[in-house]
C-alpha cells in the first residue's frame, strides 16, 4: 500500500454534555471486515442509535425541522457535518432536506481520514456499507472505473477501520432515497494536484448525467471559544461561498481556517467550478455550544449547497458575483482597500484628519455600494456603510472606516489606544434589485434591504451565517431590529424588499 498507518487526530469529537458521554463516543470499537466486501459500522450505538426504529425516528426527527424548503431542482453537491447525531445532526438536517425530493441513483461520499495517514483517496469498491437501516449498495462499475483513471485513487483498507466521518452521511441517505448506490471515498493527505485530479475525474465519468450527488462530509473549527469560533468558521464558509479552493487550501494548511474535510471541500469546490456551478447556499450554521450550553471549547458545523443554473456548464470562477453585478476583486485590490480603511482610521484617530489619498486601479474607481466592519477581540465594535455608492469604491471604503469607527450610535467612538484590538472588514456590494417573492432570498448569499415608507433596515449577507437564522428569522430580525417595523412586515405587500449580493474580506485574507 501507499499509505503508513498512523493515528492523525483523537481529538475529532465536541465537548460532551458530560463525563459518561465523553466516555462512551470516544470509545472506539474496531470494526471486522467478516464477509470482507460488507463494511460493517464502526460508530453505530455511539455517534447514532444502533436500534433501527429509533434510528429511523431520529434521522426523520432531523430532516423535519430543518426550516429550509426542498429546492426541487437538481443539486450537485451537499456539504453536510460528521459528529454524533445529538450535536450534528439538527445542521445535517438542512442539507439533505434539500436534496429530498430529487432523485439520485449514484451518490459519491468524499470523507477525510482523521486516524490514518496516507496519500491519496480510498476508494472501497465493491459490495455494500451496513447500517441499522440496512445494506448500501456500491456502485462497482462507478468505483471500478474510477480507480482505473489514476494511481492515486485504490482501496486503502486501513482508512476504514476506525473511521466515522463517511459512516454517518449513510443513514441520512437510506432514510430519504430508495434504489441508489454509493461511492464511498475517503482522502487521507494528498496534494491539491490531487484533489484536482480526484475533480477531474468525476467531472469525466459523472459527465451528463442528472442522477448524480456528491456528499462532502466535514465539521468546521475545533475547540475555540463560540465567538472566535464563529467567526473563523464564517470566513471559512465565505471562501466556499466564493469557490475558492486555492483559498481554503491555503489557510487550512495555515491554521486560519479550520476544517477537518478541507481536503474533500477542496476536491468538490474544483468540481464544482468545472462544471459551472453558479450558486453556493449557506443553509445553517451551529456549533457545538448551541447543544450542550458550553461555550468555552466547540465544534463547528455547516450546511451547504452546491447547484447551476441550466446552461451554465463550463461558466468561470465568480460565476456568482459575476451574475449578480459584482466584479470581482483581486488579492492585490482587496489588499490596498484594507490598507486605505486602517491608514484611514488612524489618521482620524490620532490627528482628526481625513486620509488624502489618490488610485488609479480602475477597478477601485468603480462606484459601488460598501460597507466597513469593525471589530475587537471578536466583538462588533462599529460597522456602517452606503448602499449605492456615490464615489469611487476606495474613497466610498475610506469614508466609511471613519464612520464606522466613530459614527456608529450603537457604539462608544472608537479610541487611539484601542487601535491595535480593531480588525476590519469590508462588504463590497452589488447594486440591489426588488424582488417580488422571498423564495428568491439565498440565505449567506444575498444581503437584504426592507423598506416601508420612512422605515428602512440592510442585513449584510454574512448575518445569516453568523447567526445562523432560517430565512424566517432573518426577515423578522431585519424588520425589527433594523428597519423599525412590526415583525412580520416582510409579508405586507407595501413592503419593499431588496437583494444585492458582496465581496467580503478581512485582513487575515490579504495578510
């Protein structure tokens, strides 16, 4: 075999309710091959009930109160969490909600190896994965196929035998899919040549056909505290949201984002480019906190779409700013539009000055709609913006660093000595568009504006990310908090509502 078996991380699973559950996940039980093409579970009993009935109840009990509506149209991809169902599973839900009301024959899981190393990804081609809800067919002409196409790509036994991160997507399918197969592929470390590879190759055997889904399991930030936490796991889900794989390849390794399955994400972002996909959804983010109430060391999880529009195959990268009005920006853009907010925000600070500075980067000339973040030690500290911009965007990012740091009337103005705890962030927004129907509403991808005669109220995008609201509570959030309005103004036809889409980036991303 290629790979060398060593333990890669222990430490996979959330803070525990208590002492007896810490004790009884963590006990790892091996699993035997027996028949040696039946994968029998390694975590049933621990991460979800063995007992089929209560399985089924429970998976059921998931996927019902996801407040998401099934999309009924053809998904690509689901990003789905991996933790035992009682921290996980509300989020899993939203995701495989979504998907079910389609119908899908070949189901392709890409899983991370979290105990044994080795280079490439392990493919178990053939026979069928058990669960208490029954046997799951491989698709051994898929996996045959597959493996055939690149050396990389062969049956690691040994990432099998403790791992959980592939097995527990299993029940969610078998409770809303009948008469389908799986591919079931777990990446240990390889290089991101590979995940191209890996990409390219389904890319190749997929091909046409509508009946394919692809099921990326993975959990999001390990054991930081619930702010730091949300914070690094949304700007982890903006790069996803944006299809930066070189992005989120770059900064797992680095440690400024954190996923455990960032090698599968990775893989299904370079797929999803390669087929044109053009819209990425954020439906829900949670972590471990939300469940047990400590909010000192928690996991991460997300749930995430992937889908085209029809006649979009081959479309580039930024497919989505790109439909909705917004050009993209560059590394180096993004990076002298920081530059010019914290210059701009010291200046004022420890001289009263406002920044004199002059561009000639057309793109930074275009006038465009922004707003500009502040925050401290993770908390908001300032944010105001326009949202149609009257000036060139350096200058419209300028002025609103200063009112952010000193005009926000939720906030004391921001002092001299507190500017080494600021980190700021800018929204960059598309021009808004009046919407007829809130279906249209894609939460963690379009900000919203409601406005009814003198009221008016904005919710940048990474709101809902951040809070983690069904579109439901957005609206409400917004009427109230925002717009001044009773809570279900967004049903009266005399409000207004508008989307616009926005680039946003921080400093750690230009850093």
């Amino acid at each position: 075999m290629n790979g060398k078996n060593k333990e890669i991380d222990k430490n996979i699973y959330p803070q525990k309710v208590s002492l007896l559950i810490l004790i009884f996940l963590t006990t790892m039980v091996p699993f035997g091959f027996g028949d040696s093409n039946i994968k029998e579970p390694n975590v049933s009993g621990q991460f979800y009930s063995a007992d089929p009935v209560q399985l089924s109840q429970e998976v059921q009990r998931y996927i019902s109160s996801a407040t998401v509506t099934p999309y009924k149209k053809r998904i690509d991809i689901i990003m789905s969490p991996h933790a035992g169902y009682v921290f996980s599973g509300p989020v899993a839900g939203f995701s495989y909600k979504s998907v079910s009301e389609e119908e899908y024959k070949t189901i392709v899981i890409i899983a991370p190896s979290h105990f044994f190393g080795f280079d490439g990804a392990s493919i178990w081609d053939k026979g069928a994965f058990k669960t208490p809800l029954g046997l799951v067919k491989v698709d051994e002409e898929f996996t045959r196929k597959l493996m055939a196409l690149n050396k990389k790509f062969y049956f690691e036994p040994g990432a099998y035998e403790q791992e959980h991160s592939l097995e527990v997507e299993i029940p969610f399918l078998q409770k809303i899919f009948k008469n389908f197969k799986i591919v079931p592929i777990i990446m240990g470390q390889p290089s991101f040549q590979t995940c191209q590879d890996l990409a390219d190759s389904l890319h190749q055997l997929i091909g046409d056909r509508k009946d394919v889904l692809i099921v990326i399991s993975t959990d999001m930030s390990h054991y930081h505290d619930h702010n730091f936490a949300r914070e690094m796991d949304h700007h982890t889900l903006s790069a996803v949201k944006e299809l930066n794989a070189e992005e989120v390849w770059k900064e797992c390794h680095s440690g400024t984002m954190e996923m455990c399955g960032f090698v599968p994400v990775t893989t299904a972002i370079l797929y999803a480019r390669k087929i044109g996909v053009n819209h990425v959804d954020i439906l829900r983010y949670a972590n471990s906190g939300d469940v047990t109430g400590d909010k000192s060391r928690v996991v991460g999880y997300s749930s995430v779409v992937f889908y085209r529009n029809p006649g979009s195959e081959g479309q580039a990268d930024n497919a989505i700013s790109k439909k909705e009005g917004v050009a993209p920006l560059t590394f180096p853009q993004k990076k002298r539009l920081i530059e010019i907010v914290k210059k701009a925000i010291d200046i004022h600070l420890r001289a009263g000055k406002t920044l004199a500075v002059e561009e000639t980067d057309p793109r930074l000339l275009e006038r465009e709609g922004a707003f500009v973040t502040i925050h401290k030690h993770g908390q908001l500290r300032g944010c105001i913006g326009r949202i149609i911009g009257f000036a060139p965007l350096y200058l419209t990012v300028r002025d609103m660093a200063i009112a952010a740091a000193t005009e926000d009337s939720r906030f004391e103005p921001v002092k001299a000595e507190e500017l080494n705890d600021i980190d700021v962030e800018i929204s960059v927004l598309s021009k808004p568009r009046v919407i007829a129907n809130v279906d249209e509403i894609k939460m963690g991808v379009h900000g919203v504006i409601i406005s009814q005669d003198h009221h008016r109220g904005v919710f940048l995008p990474q709101v809902a990310t951040e809070t983690g609201w069904s579109k439901e509570e957005f609206l409400t959030q917004l009427c109230v908090q925002k717009a001044g309005l009773p809570a279900n103004a967004w049903h009266d036809p005399k409000t207004k509502i508008e989307i616009f889409t926005a680039q946003v980036f921080s400093e750690k991303d230009v850093e």
